[in-house]
C-alpha cells in the first residue's frame, strides 16, 4: 500500500468516526479536523525551534510558555480520552483564542471551539492525524485537498466549492505570474488561490526534479519560484468571504500548501464600508481575479458600495460582483469569472448596462459556454464564464462551446474521461490568434464586436453560433401506406396460421 493510499485511507476512516460520533456536517468536521492539524503543526513548529536554539546556545519566543508545556500536542496524546478532551477544550482552544493573534491565523481562531463530543472521538481522531505525514513535502496540503473533495460528495454544502477541474481550466487561461497579485472576492475556502499555487508549482519546476509517486501522481519541486517566495508566501495571495468558517478553512488550505501568511479578511466585498476598511485593495490594485461569486442574490442598494453604485444601479449580487472586480483590477488586469446565463442576455437596464461596460470600457476577451450539469447535484443552472482584461479595446470575442466536462451531467457526476472538453477548451485558447475561427457552426469561434453591439450586447452563445440540420428525405405517404398494408396482411395470415395449429 503506498503512502498515499494510506493517509487516504485514515482520512477516510476518520470522517466516519466523527460522522458516527454525531458529527455530520462536513464543514464543521473538517474545521475540527483542521484545528487538531493546527494543534500538531504548532507543536512540530516548537520542537523544531527548540532543537535550532540548543544547537545555537540562544534563546527564542515560545508559543507555549512554560506553565503550558502540558497543552503541546505531543504531550496531550498521550493522555487518556477524558483528560485529553479536558485539556484540548478546556485549555487548548482557549489558549490559541486569546495567544495566537500574531500568527497567520491568528484572526481566524477568535470564536474557535472544541464541537468534539467524547474523548474516545478525540482520541481516535488524534491517532490518525499523528499518522499523518504532515513534515513530508507537499503531502498536508494533498491532505488538504482530499478533505475539501468530500464536499462535493457529502450531501451538502456544494455551493461552497467550485469544481476543482473548472477551476483549473480558468487558470490555465489566465496563466498567472509569480510576481501577480491574486485575488478572490468570494474566497469561499478559497479553491481558485490554491490552484494558482499549485498551477505555479507545476509551471516553475525543473522537469528533472519532478517525482512521480507509486499511483502516478506527480510531485511538483517548484524550484524556479525561489526568487518569488517572499512575494508568494506573504503578498500574493488575498481573499475576502463574509462566512467566518469558510475564511478558517481557505487560511488553514493556504497555509498548508506554503502560504505563510496569506490575506484573507472577513468582509462583505458588495458591502459600502469595503472601500473604507480596504482603500488599496478595493481599487486599481490586483493583477488577477478568479472567482465564481454568488448566483442569484439580491443585496440592499443602501448596503452597496458607492463606487459599484455610481456605475450601475441594481441589487443582483452577479452583477454587481462583475463591476466590482473591474473596480478592484489595476489597468490591464485580468479576471476569469463564472456566470449564471442570465447575465449574458438579461434584457434589464443594469444586464445591458454591465455588459456594455465590459464590452465598451474594457476588453472583454472570451464567453465559455459551459453544460448545465457541472454544479450537480447542487445546482442545475446554466452557467458560462466570462474572460476579460480592465481597460484595451474590445475587437472581437472568442466564444467556445463546452458540452462535456468530463463527467456525467446528471446528480451523479460519474468520471467519464473520454467526453471532455476542457483539455481542448485550454488548447484551441492558446493557439486562438494564430487562427481566427469565423465558422460559427464551430465549436469555437470570433465575433466581431459590431455584431455583439448590434444585438445589444447579448453574449449568449446562441445568439452567434449557427447550427447546420441535414434535411431528411422520406418517402411519399401512399408508398408508407401501402407498405403499413402489406405488414397488417402478413401479421393477420400468421395469425389465422397459428390459430389452425391450435385446433
């Protein structure tokens, strides 16, 4: 069994130990899970500093004092299940509320609390997270990543993650830098800034140092990001989200994947006080947005922010979270952004008015046209994303028709690897200049921007692409009725036949 099966497997059993303890949401059992890796981490981090200081005959600030040695991971797992339970929620948690402000997650850990429910719980779950190889390489973020895929299995919170693979095609397209600023406005726990590490890592290694695992996984070095390092663990990664819990879980996701100290902030980004709390961040300052922001909400145009509300007046959070990222991009910025379809055609003044904006002001680059089926089982709307740049000119716009995503479009999503557009969808975006499809009974295809204007502004991929019908010839109504005759004969003699035989 390889290292990684094995941890697969612990986390699996894991999650059905705190199911089975009475613990069934999936958020709150990875926000423990998570919090018992912080605890473990923090002790690893101790112990190291504390061999580096006696090896340096030099003092160093301890995050436990000595009147709370008790209270370090490698002490308390080896109490039994009641005094472990006693010390993690009765001291532990209280401690990293009120001692652990300075740390990158410190802001996040305020109302953080012990929901394990028994000590044999918190027994086993401290058992497996010490097999766990959380000094091994990139292996706690892997961890990570497999607890995060059980929300898009767990029954529910769908809502709160992308699919992983969509995710990843945007930011291939994108193609992020290692001195770009990032940024999500609806972090959730924050899927789009951890692909762009990960697709950094990928990109940034020598292919000589890149390990493949016993089931084929590639293990990426990200040598080439050296010179990047400070830039990415401390200012290249920002979030924002107004669900408390998501924004533990996206800090607790980045930090394990080398994100030291990444800025994620609890704040309503649609709401009028960011722009206050947030005079730089909120304007001209990022490189690029990936986000997939709320569908179908609707915010009070006093809560608004005043620099969306001088642009276009409306109470639908979809479009305003599109204004609000061309406001948050620095010229020539970029951001890739999922859409409902209704957006692309909606006939109101603020639909019209918002895609005028993205057309007129600024270049809107590409319309995805994605299956209805890709956020099942959760949510079966039609959806598309948009690709666009802050400021340039507006020629012609690539559209690009998605039918298959790789799984099957019903609730049950089943791999289906052989119908997958993605791959291609990334490839023929590369190469899109070298040829400019005008054929638009293509999969893909350019639209000069007369003709969007023309159709104010709708950029549904109906309204351009052209579908070709092969005519059908059928034969003349006396023949098929002569024919139906013949057959009616032949039924009723094999009839009359069978009934001689019975007789």
């Amino acid at each position: 069994m390889t290292l990684a099966t094995a941890y697969r497997n612990k986390i699996d059993a894991l999650w059905l130990d705190f199911h089975s303890g009475g613990i069934t949401n999936p958020i709150t059992v990875i926000e423990q899970i998570s919090y018992l890796m912080f605890a473990r981490l923090l002790d690893i981090s101790e112990s190291r500093e504390e061999k580096r200081a006696a090896r340096l005959k030099k003092d160093f600030k301890r995050t436990f004092p000595a009147d709370k040695q008790h209270i370090r991971w490698s002490h308390f797992r080896n109490e039994g299940g009641d005094r472990m339970l006693a010390i993690v929620r009765d001291e532990f948690f209280p401690f990293m509320r009120g001692n652990l402000q300075q740390h990158p997650l410190g802001r996040y850990l305020k109302d953080a609390n012990c929901l394990i429910p028994s000590g044999n719980l918190l027994s086993r779950a401290v058992a497996a997270i010490e097999e766990l190889p959380l000094t091994e390489g990139d292996a706690k973020g892997d961890i990570y990543e497999h607890l995060l895929g059980k929300l898009s299995t767990a029954g529910i919170a769908g809502q709160f993650r992308s699919p992983r693979h969509i995710i990843r095609a945007m930011v291939e397209m994108l193609d992020p830098k290692p001195t770009d600023t990032v940024c999500d406005p609806a972090c959730g726990t924050g899927g789009f800034l951890i692909s762009v590490m990960l697709y950094l890592y990928e990109k940034y290694s020598t292919a000589a140092l890149v390990e493949t695992d016993a089931e084929g996984n590639k293990h990426y070095p990200g040598d080439l990001l050296e010179p990047y390092l400070d830039h990415i663990r401390g200012g290249m990664f920002h979030g924002f989200d107004f669900d408390i819990t998501m924004l533990r879980t996206a800090a607790m996701n980045l930090l394990l994947h080398n994100v030291e100290a990444p800025s994620i902030h609890y704040q309503d980004t649609l709401g009028s006080n960011f722009s206050e709390k947030f005079p730089k961040e909120s304007a001209n300052f990022f490189d690029v947005m990936l986000a997939n922001p709320p569908f179908k909400g609707t915010i009070d145009l006093e809560n608004v922010d005043p620099a969306l509300k001088s642009k276009v007046k409306t109470k639908k959070t979809e479009l305003l979270f599109l204004v609000l990222i061309l406001h948050m991009l620095k010229m020539g910025g970029r951001a890739a952004v999922i859409v409902p379809d209704g957006v692309l055609f909606g006939s109101s003044q603020a639909h019209v008015g918002v895609r005028q904006i993205i057309v007129d002001d600024n270049q809107l680059e590409a319309v995805i046209s994605l299956p209805a089926g890709v956020f099942k089982p959760y949510a079966g709307v039609s959806t598309a994303i948009l690709i666009f740049a802050k400021g340039g000119r507006t020629d012609d716009v690539w559209f690009y028709d998605v039918q298959a995503d790789g799984y099957s479009l019903d609730d049950k999503r089943t791999p289906q690897p052989d119908k997958d557009d993605l791959p291609d969808l990334v490839k023929q975006w590369k190469a899109r200049n070298s040829k400019k499809e005008s054929d638009r009974s293509a999969k893909h295809f350019f639209v000069p921007v007369a003709d969007i204007r023309e159709n104010k502004y709708d950029l549904s991929l109906n309204r351009y692409k052209v579908t070709h019908h092969e005519e059908t010839t059928y034969e003349p109504p006396a023949i098929l009725l002569k024919r139906m005759n013949q057959l009616g004969q032949e039924v009723l003699k094999d009839i009359a036949d069978l009934e001689g035989m019975l007789k």
